[in-house]
C-alpha cells in the first residue's frame, strides 16, 4: 500500500473470534447481523460479544473446609437450588411448593465475594405482605391467613453486581409548546458515563422484573461473606452467569443511556428517546447476597410470588384475582347498566305519551284533521330520508348526519364509556409489578459527564 509499510498493517479474520460456549469459529452473518458459531449454532451480537470478552471466568472447582458445615438443597421438580447450613431442613420448595427436595454438596460457585444482611424481621415482613395485598383488588381472603403468612422464607438471593463506564450514543425527538402549535425537534446526545453497582439477579427461578421492582439495596451496608449471617435463613446458588446475563445488562444499560440523555435536555415538554447505542468499557462485577423474604401463595392450579426487600422492606408481587369477588362487581355494573337503559325508555315513553295525549287534545278540540294530515306530511318525507339512506341510495341524506349525531351523540360517549367500564373491570389483575429504579439511583453522579447534545428543528405538530 502507498505510504504504509507492511509491518504497520494488521490483518483480521473470523480465526481471532472463538465461541464462548465450545471454543469454535465465529463467523459473522450479514442477514442476522451476528457472530455465529457453525459447530454449536449459538449467536452473539457483536455488542454482546465484546462484553463477554471483559467477563473473567468462573471458579468451577468443588468447595474447601470453609463450606464443609453447608449443604445444598435441590428441587427435583424446578431445578432450584438453596444453600443452608446442615442443621436447617426444608420440607417443600420455595419457588414451586414441590416438596420433592434432595441434597447435595456444593461448588466453589457459591461463594459470594459479599453480602448484605437482613435488616427486615419476619415479624415485620408478615406485616409489609399484608400491607401490600390491602392495595390490591380482589384479593383471595385465605391470603391472610396466619397459616400463610407463616410459610414465608427469608432468602439470600444471588445477585451480580455491575459497575460499568458507557459510552452512549442516543436519538430521539422532544416537544415544546408554542400557542396552538407543538414545535418537533430531533434531538441528538452523545456522551460517556458511569453506572455503578446495578444488580441483576442471577436466578433462573425469580422473576426479573420481581427483583428490579423490589430495589434499591443500600451497597453501603454490605459485610464480607460470612456464613454465620445464613443461620436461620436460606441462600440460593445461582444458575445465570454475567454471560448468561449479558442481554439483559446491555437492554438496562440502553434504557438508563436513554433516560440519561433525556436529563441532559431542558425546555421540553415532552422528550422520548428511541435508538441507543451503549458500549461498556472499564467493566466491573461481583457476585453477592441480598436478603429477600419471600411468599409463595397458591391459588388454584397456580403459584404467586411476592417479595419484601430483607433490607429496606419494599414489597412488590404478584398476586391471583378472586373471579368470585371480580365477578360480583361485574354483576352491580350490569345492573346499572339496566337501570340506565330503563331510564332512557321510560323516559322516550314518556315523550311518546305526551305526544299521543297532545294529539287527542287537538281531536278533541275539532282540529283533528289537521293534526293527521300535519302528521303525514311530516312522517312520509322523514321516513323515506330514512329508509333510502339506510339503504344507501339518497346521497343527500348525508346532511342529516350531524344532526342525528347531535341527536344521539350522548347516548353513545355514555354507552361506550360503559363499555370502557366493563372490559376494564374484566380485565383487572394484580399480576402487574412496579418500575426498575431510574438512572439517578446508579448514575456516579461524581463523575461528570460531557454532553454533546444538537437539537434540530423537524415540524411542528397541532
């Protein structure tokens, strides 16, 4: 090459790139838009890929004499696996209820680099459960049973814990109100950031918005790993590594690049960011502990989990809808949905009525005739409008429209608002959790971030 001598140039080829899952080559495909492995068939995003590379490789190796006084506890039916010390005997499972349960000796993989204790007695924990199920709708009465209550367990769950510098490159579009008109920008942020200490729970068992929902945990509490802390509770071994979780942590990191960058903006009523690219770099994790209570309440053919966080006491869950007591409801809203109908009848009858005893005032009073021939003069002309428009052959028929409307138009917006009514309260559940923390709660506000935002005119919207 001109200008370039050989010993600057470097060649790259697929052979540099091997498949973390069997050491295989990693071919890029053009219509994916992924590595992809020929021997194994797994894919990976290049930027999931690259975040793999930073991630160190776990200790396989079988535990020493410091975990010679724990044992771990398997569910035979879901897979879940707790680890308690060997005077501690379970009875069923805490994520399925199975009470096929077995025991095993553990790994070096359980040995977390920390934990955070429980702070949340199961006293109070009972009452955080109860607290939380009173906000709900229809909730099965049997919930607050004391025999349920009881069966809560106070749960060590794993959680890796990521620190990580981002390079973020976001788009999207922001509003800002101008008399009538809205006037539309592109907007445009690019800048660098640090997330610290974001955890994601490495359980195959628990339900990740569950955990998400049920944060913060306050990191400044945590103590070194010390298996006095697991007396009297259970800890479970996880089953997702950083690489299993990678997906996950690039989507979370994207949603915080996405409402950071939406910060960086001022003067908007209305600010949505859609494309993000993040890049992590100066990668961080630990593997710790954090003390969860958790109930698993059945209902029918089903198993409903809430959560307590064992630090802060935030609950969140989910829980079953009585169909009986939902049901209940439905049948007041058909009855006034019925009384609302008879009104309208009784008083179109009513209107009938005055017109007939109306009519027979002017026969009594000799104008008879007249009324009639007023009547059929009236009758005949409205009714064929109204037969040749149903039928769709008087064009002109048309201009009656916005009266009609006019007409009914408040028996529609209140028959359709009733219908809105209904279909919600058939439709209501309690199997919905709360919100992640946003980006402030992880965002290293000491370290400052350079934005270099653009905001571009677009149009204007009414």
């Amino acid at each position: 090459m001109l200008g370039v001598s050989e010993e600057n140039i470097s060649v790259y080829s697929s052979n540099d790139t091997k498949c973390p899952s069997c050491g295989g080559k990693l071919v890029f495909d053009p219509v994916g838009q992924v590595l992809k492995c020929d021997f194994c068939g797994n894919t990976y995003t290049p930027e999931k890929f690259e975040l793999i590379q930073q991630l160190p490789e776990l200790d396989m190796g079988a535990a020493d004499e410091r975990e010679d006084d724990k044992c771990a506890i398997v569910c035979d039916n879901c897979g879940a696996m707790l680890i308690t010390d060997k005077n501690t005997s379970a009875t069923c499972c805490s994520f399925c209820g199975s009470p096929a349960i077995i025991t095993k000796r553990l790994t070096k993989q359980f040995r977390p680099d920390y934990l955070i204790p429980f702070k949340i007695t199961k006293e109070e924990a009972q009452e955080k459960f109860i607290e939380f199920a009173k906000g709900k709708k229809y909730v099965p009465k049997d919930y607050f049973n004391k025999s349920n209550l009881n069966n809560i367990q106070g749960i060590y769950v794993p959680f890796w814990i990521m620190s990580s510098r981002c390079k973020v490159s976001a788009r999207g579009d922001g509003l800002k109100q101008r008399a009538v008109y809205k006037d539309k920008y592109n907007l445009m942020s690019d800048f660098d950031v640090k997330y610290n200490n974001v955890p994601f729970d490495g359980s195959l068992e628990i339900a990740d918005g569950l955990m998400e929902a049920i944060e913060p945990f306050d990191i400044s509490q945590r103590v070194a790993f010390n298996s006095s802390y697991l007396q009297g509770f259970y800890a479970q071994r996880f089953n997702l590594t950083t690489e299993n979780l990678c997906d996950r942590i690039i989507l979370r990191m994207q949603e915080y690049g996405r409402e950071t960058a939406a910060m960086s903006f001022s003067g908007y009523e209305t600010i949505k960011f859609g494309a993000c690219g993040v890049k992590p770099y100066d990668l961080e994790h630990t593997y710790a502990l954090y003390p969860v209570w958790f109930l698993n309440y059945k209902y029918g053919d089903k198993n409903y989990m809430i959560a307590v966080n064992g630090q802060t006491g935030k609950t969140d869950g989910y829980l079953p809808v009585d169909k009986t007591r939902r049901r209940a409801r439905l049948i007041g809203h058909r009855v006034v949905d019925a009384l609302l109908v008879t009104l309208v009848v009784a008083i179109f009858l009513a209107f009938l009525a005055a017109l007939f005893f109306a009519g027979l005032h002017f026969i009594m009073s000799g104008a008879g005739l007249f009324f009639i021939l007023a009547l059929i003069v009236m009758a005949v002309p409205i009714g064929m409008l109204i037969i040749m428009g149903c039928m769709n052959k008087f064009s002109g028929c048309a201009k009656f429209e916005p009266v009609l409307e006019f007409v009914t138009r408040p028996i529609t917006k209140l028959s359709a608002k009733r219908h809105d009514s209904y279909i919600e309260l058939l439709n209501e559940t309690n199997m919905v959790v709360g919100p992640r923390p946003s980006a402030e709660t992880y965002y290293d506000s000491k370290a400052k971030i350079k934005f270099e935002n653009s905001e571009i005119y677009s149009n204007p919207e009414i």
